[in-house]
C-alpha cells in the first residue's frame, strides 16, 4: 500500500513539475511582456504552484489569441 501512494505522490509531483516548467516556457516566449512581468509571472508559477501555472498559461494564450468580431450586423439607413 506504502509503495502505491509513493508512486501515485511521484507522478502527480513530476506532472506538477512539467506543468510549471511548461508554463514558464512559455511565458518567457511571450514578447509582448517585459522583463519585469515574465519574472513576476514566473515567481507566482513556482510560489503557487498548481493555481500560479493555470492562471499564467490562460494569460499568455488569450494574449496569442486574435479578437473575435463582436457582432457582423450593421447599420442601415
């Protein structure tokens, strides 16, 4: 029983580990941030870790994401 809670604890740690160093990549790929936010983003990833890497990840992929057109209706007279 010790052994499956050791290994189920290893791989929940290294998905944890390859959630944060995944994300920190990508922060540090986007150029729209300086460096001063790619560091901030980076320290809340490490210092939170589950909730820092999901709310960084989402920031940087709407950051990549085009506008969607609010509406195609226009205005005749």
């Amino acid at each position: 029983m010790g052994l499956h809670i050791g290994l189920t604890a290893a791989a929940v740690a290294a998905a944890l580990l390859g959630l944060d160093l995944y994300t920190t990549w990508a922060i540090w790929r986007e150029p729209d941030l300086t460096g001063a936010q790619k560091g901030i983003q980076s320290a809340f990833v490490w210092l939170v870790p589950l909730l820092g890497a999901i709310v960084c990840l989402n920031v940087v992929r709407a950051m990549n994401r085009e506008p969607a057109a609010r509406s195609t209706f226009t205005i005749s007279e």
